[in-house]
C-alpha cells in the first residue's frame, strides 16, 4: 500500500451554521473511519485546512468526495507526497480552543495576523501541521466542537479544528 498525504485549502461559500459543521465532522467521523483515513481539519476566518492521511485510494476517493461539496469554493491542493508515516495517526473531532492559533504562529506561517491558508505555501502548511502533530499541548486545550464554533466567530484567530482520530484503523502506520 502506497501512504499518502494531501493537504488542500478552500473557503466556505456562505456563513457556515455549526450544524453545518456538525454534518461535515459526522460525515468524516463515518466515513474516515471506515477508510482508514486519519488528518486534521481546521477552520476559522472562513478558511479551511484539511490534511488527509491514508492509502493512495481512500485519501484521492475521500478528496474526490469533498471537491464536489457546495459548502466551500476556491479549493486548492497544497501538497501531494507518499509518506513513511503519519502526522496524525488518529482520528476524532475536537475544537481547538482559539489560543493555539496565536498571532506570533499566524504571522510564522503566514504573511498577516489572518488564518488564511489558501494564501499559505505548501512548506507553511506542512510546518504549521508538523508544529500542531508535534504539540502536546495542543491535545490538552482541545474543547468540544461547539465551543469551537462559537470562539471562530468571535476571533479571527478562533479556530475549529477536527482532529481526526480513529480507533487505529488497521492500516494506520
Ligand atoms: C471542508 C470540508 C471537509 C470535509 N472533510 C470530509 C472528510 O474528511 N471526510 C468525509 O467523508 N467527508 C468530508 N466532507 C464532507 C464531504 O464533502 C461529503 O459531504 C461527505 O463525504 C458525504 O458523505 P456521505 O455520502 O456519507 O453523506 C468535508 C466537507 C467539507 C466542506
């Protein structure tokens, strides 16, 4: 089995309720599992970042699935690559309290105080994945999506993030 990693960015196409994103977290919650597709979704300031870790098929069929969805536009590959190994071995949902997201890591990957990864290299996003997978802390201030939901519409540093985390789908590695 080939691993492969895909990094995408896009925009919500309207205000986006958090039943919304309730829908989508389900729909990753039955669906990713299943494949064992493990990865991370993060959204604020109407940005999305979504990384998706799996075997070649499930990660090009899963992403084949979401580029249809009318729920955001403007969607963009930043990185494609086979790897030895997982950033983000499980998979689950949280939200990630707003505080991760700091103005001095916004300004390290990106070019304004923003969340804005369809203006992000595909270097920055990697590093800012790599620096999330590698944060303990990170782990420890993740909240329910709900309080996720209400901080990204408060702050612009505000963040929902879908940590994606299975039971150890049998072919994580
Ligand atoms: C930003 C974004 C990220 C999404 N991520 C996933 C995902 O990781 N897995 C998934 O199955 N669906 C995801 N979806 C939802 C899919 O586009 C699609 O609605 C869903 O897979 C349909 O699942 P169903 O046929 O089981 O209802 C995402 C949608 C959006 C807008």
């Amino acid at each position: 089995m080939f691993l492969s990693r895909l990094i995408y960015a896009s925009r919500a196409t309207e205000a986006l309720s958090s039943t919304d994103v309730e829908q989508i977290l389900d729909a990753s919650r039955r669906n990713n599992g299943r494949a064992g597709v493990t990865g991370i979704l993060i959204f604020s300031s109407r940005e999305f970042l979504q990384c998706l870790e799996g075997s070649r098929e499930a990660v090009n069929q899963t992403y084949a699935r979401i580029l249809g969805d009318p729920r955001h536009a403007d969607v963009q590959v930043l990185d494609y690559r086979e790897v030895d190994r997982r950033l983000f071995p499980e998979w689950g949902m949280h939200a990630l309290a707003p505080a991760w997201l700091t103005r001095q890591r916004l300004l390290r990957y990106g070019e304004r105080e923003l969340f804005a990864p369809t203006r992000m290299s595909a270097g920055s996003a990697l590093a800012l994945l790599e620096d999330l997978a590698r944060d303990p802390e990170a782990a420890a201030t993740l909240a329910p999506p709900a309080a996720g939901v209400a901080g990204a519409t408060t702050s612009p540093a505000g963040a929902i993030l879908a940590r994606l985390r299975a039971e150890r789908p049998a072919t994580a590695r």
